[in-house]
C-alpha cells in the first residue's frame, strides 16, 4: 500500500497525477485526515500523535498492516 497524506485544508485532489502513477504498483490510498476540507474537524488539542492516531486507525479499518507514505506539510510529520 502506499498512503498520500494532504496538508491541513488541503484535499487528495492535489495528489491526483501521482495516484494514477503508483496505482500501476501499489494500492493507493490518498487519506484526508483531520482539518482537511470533508473530513472531521482537528482535534482538540492539535498533536502530531492525535494526527497520527487518525492514521493508523484508518490503516487498520482497511487491513494495512505496513504502507509506503508521502504527506505534504503537516501530511508528512
């Protein structure tokens, strides 16, 4: 798998050229966390480990054990 994670306010959109590229070799998954426009607000308080919960919880709700990743600003803390 290999997971695209946008900064804050930003959208997987911006990821759209890359998904079609990797798709060719992984299943790619473009994750809008917390903040980001159609998902859930950030929590309160804002921790890069909160953030990074999200993740992993959302990892397993789609049975991703291990994952290459990409993130833009605060997509890649």
């Amino acid at each position: 798998a290999f997971l695209l994670l946008p900064g804050t306010n930003q959208t997987h959109d911006l990821f759209r050229r890359q998904i079609e590229a990797l798709a060719r070799r992984f299943r790619v998954i473009a994750i809008e966390p917390p903040g980001c426009p159609g998902s859930a607000p950030l929590p309160d308080p804002v921790t890069v480990e909160r953030l990074a919960e999200s993740i992993a919880a959302t990892m397993d709700a789609l049975g991703i054990a291990r994952a290459h990743g990409y993130g833009i600003h605060l997509g890649n803390k």
